[in-house]
C-alpha cells in the first residue's frame, strides 16, 4: 500500500513527531534490504533504532504470496532454496538455518535488536532464539478489539499455556496495538492510553482464564 519509500520515510517522521521512539520494519528476505533502509532513514536524519522484523518461512507458497503482497522482493536462490520436494522436517531445517543466517548477518551490520513474526507458530522462532542465546522472551502484539471480534484470544492462551510447560522461564510482553482504532477520546486521552489498556485486558484474561503465571506477563 506505500506509495513510495519517500512517502513512507514521510510517514515515519509524522509518528517520530508524535511520540514513536523505534520502528519495526515488515519482513524482507533479502538482507541488504534492511540495511539500505536503515541507510536511507539516516540520510534523512532519522535516528531513532530500527528493528528488523523477521518472519520464519512456513512455506514457499505462502512466503512469496506475502512477498508480493507487501513488495518484497524475491532473491533467486531463495526459491531454489525452499524447493517443493522438500520434506517437512528438511524444510524446517532450512527455515531455521536461513533465518539464523540472517539474524547473524543483520547483527554483524549493527543490528541490535530484532522482531520476530511468529505467525501463531512460535517453534522455529524459539528454537532460532535458543541457537543464538537471545533472551528468553516473547512479545505479542494485540489488538483486542480484533481478538475479541474474530475468537483469536483463545488460540492465544492455548499458545502461552504450551510455551509456559516447555519452557517455564519464558517471559511474555502483551504489546497494545492499535493504529488501526479510533479510541473513545472521553474514555482514552490517546492511542497510547487505549494501547495499553488493551494489553492489560489480554495479561489478565490469560492469568484468570488460562491459568498462567502473572510473574511472567507484562502488558505495554
């Protein structure tokens, strides 16, 4: 939907004005991508981090439908790479070592923080952390309004109930998300406020209805 890396760059400089601290870029799957956005941000005096969204390769087809979807560009070798006759664990294999590659080569040009889109299936994502000895930690973005509407909270509790049995050290941030929503502006004095009471919401549903530990949420 961008018209234009100049519209975008534009954009970004309205939400810096506004208050945003950070961006979180779309998934690419070419490397250099991130770094010549981040070059081109520089160039027009924006300093704020920029964090690299990662999204794990669930399969060709819908890795590339996604691509062109959101403009991304698609390296030959990647399709050769996630070739059609691969196995379901050779494929897992492979998505996990190309997203590794990537993080390695994102944090050797100075990356150092990254985002990652679980797509509601957080294995290859953890196991990615673990070889890499990133923290043990997840966050999810929400918006409640969207969960409530479309039954998504629950499949969101069943996720974290499975994730808290394995691995009991893991910490879950609940993010509010809510660029998309007009708040009630005599109930919420911005987005941020209605944001962050949408978080709230999720962390004390998941505590009272999914028995998790409160110890290991936090809403942002």
């Amino acid at each position: 939907e961008s018209k234009s890396l100049k519209a975008d760059i534009d954009l970004l400089k309205e939400k810096i004005d506004a208050g945003a601290s950070k961006a979180i870029t779309q998934f690419a799957l070419n490397t250099s991508c991130y770094t010549e956005f981040r070059d081109q941000l520089q160039k027009s005096n924006i300093e704020i981090p920029v964090i690299p969204g990662i999204m794990p390769i669930k399969s060709l087809k819908g890795a590339t439908n996604m691509a062109k979807k959101c403009g991304v560009s698609i390296p030959p070798n990647f399709i050769k790479l996630f070739n059609s006759n691969l196995s379901q664990s050779e494929h897992k294999k492979i998505s996990t070592e190309f997203i590794i590659k990537q993080c390695l080569e994102l944090s050797a040009e100075g990356f150092d923080k990254l985002h990652f889109y679980t797509l509601n299936d957080s294995e290859i994502i953890i196991d990615v952390c673990e070889s890499l000895g990133l923290s043990n930690s997840i966050s999810w973005w929400i918006n409640y309004e969207y969960l409530k509407k479309q039954d998504k909270l629950h499949d969101i509790g069943l996720i974290a109930q499975e994730l808290m049995v394995y691995y009991p050290q893991m910490v879950f941030q609940i993010v509010g998300h809510t660029d998309n929503s007009s708040p009630d502006a005599k109930k919420f004095k911005d987005n941020w406020n209605y944001s962050t009471l949408q978080a709230a919401t999720v962390v004390r549903s998941l505590v009272s209805d999914y028995d998790m530990n409160a110890s290991q949420l936090s809403a942002i």
